[in-house]
C-alpha cells in the first residue's frame, strides 16, 4: 500500500487540503514516515523538513506570519524542545497546529516513550494549548478540518497526537 492509500494518511491530507493547508513541516519520524510522505506527495503544497523539532516549530511560526497556513509534524517528544517557540507562539496568538507521534492513551507499546508522553502533556498543559488525543482513524479527516479552523480562528496553537495504532491504521 503507497502512503497516499493508506486510509490514516489519506484521511489528515484531505482534512489538512479542505483547510486550506498551504505547507506542511516535519522532522522525520518512524510513526510518521507513510502520513508525511503522504503530504509530500500533494502537488502545490510546500513542504519543509527540519533538523530539531524547534527549528519545525519556528519555521510553521514563520510561515503562518508570512500568510502561510501551516502544520508541522513531529514525535511528541519533540514538544520539550519546542517549549519557548510554542509559548511566544502563544503569547503573540500565532496558530501553530502540531501533529505528534506517542500518547497517554493506550497502545503505547514501549517504556521507553513514558519520557515523550510526559513532555506532550506537560507543554500542551503548561502553555494552554488546547489538544487532541485521535483514538480512532475514523474521521480524523473532518477532525484535522475542525482543529486548524480552531487553531485559526482562536489566534491558538493545536495539538493532534497519534497513538501509534492510530497512525499505523490498526
């Protein structure tokens, strides 16, 4: 199955594409790989990667003062390093909307991602950045829609985390 067939990442292109999604901004992530090769796959939409999940928020930050909607996908425990650019985000009412691997829910397979499931909560917590926990791949197209209309017309960032047997499809 190619990324653009696989019912997840068809789902988030046509929930981000009804937004209006203009570029899209990603640090590699194994989670992740088929959704963002997906959206690379999207004739006419800008796609950036980065080296450090800051660097991906700063850049969606940058995009979204330059006109450009934007969305930025990263494994969640990436938000630690992203803390300060998601709270000047927040503080000058940038919306920022950030797709991350890992979550509180269940699925999570592996001990070693307590540390990232942590870091997700406590920044979307401690910053107020209103987030999403998709428990199942059913509608996370019009659930994508609904959060970048949020995140736009609250002035806010947004978060959509993926339990790992969400993103895979399972």
């Amino acid at each position: 199955m190619s990324a653009i067939e696989h019912p997840v990442a068809a789902a988030l292109v046509k929930g981000a594409l009804q937004a209006n999604v203009e570029a899209c901004v990603y640090l590699p992530d194994s989670g992740l790989t088929h959704i963002i090769r997906a959206f690379q796959a999207q004739p006419g939409l800008t796609i950036v990667p980065c080296a450090r999940e800051d660097e991906g928020v700063g850049i969606a930050v940058g995009l979204q003062l330059g006109g450009r909607r934007t969305i930025c996908f990263m494994e969640a425990s990436g938000l630690g390093f992203s803390g300060l650019i998601l709270a000047r985000a927040q503080v000058q009412r940038t919306p920022v909307v950030v797709i991350a691997s890992h979550t509180r829910g269940g699925g999570e397979q592996f001990d070693y991602h307590g540390a990232t499931i942590r870091v997700s909560d406590g920044i979307f917590r401690g910053l107020e950045i209103p987030f999403e926990v998709a428990t199942e791949q059913t509608a996370l197209d019009l659930a994508l829609f609904r959060i970048i209309q949020t995140a736009q017309s609250q002035r806010t960032c947004f978060g959509l985390l993926l339990p790992p047997y969400v993103a895979a499809g399972i």
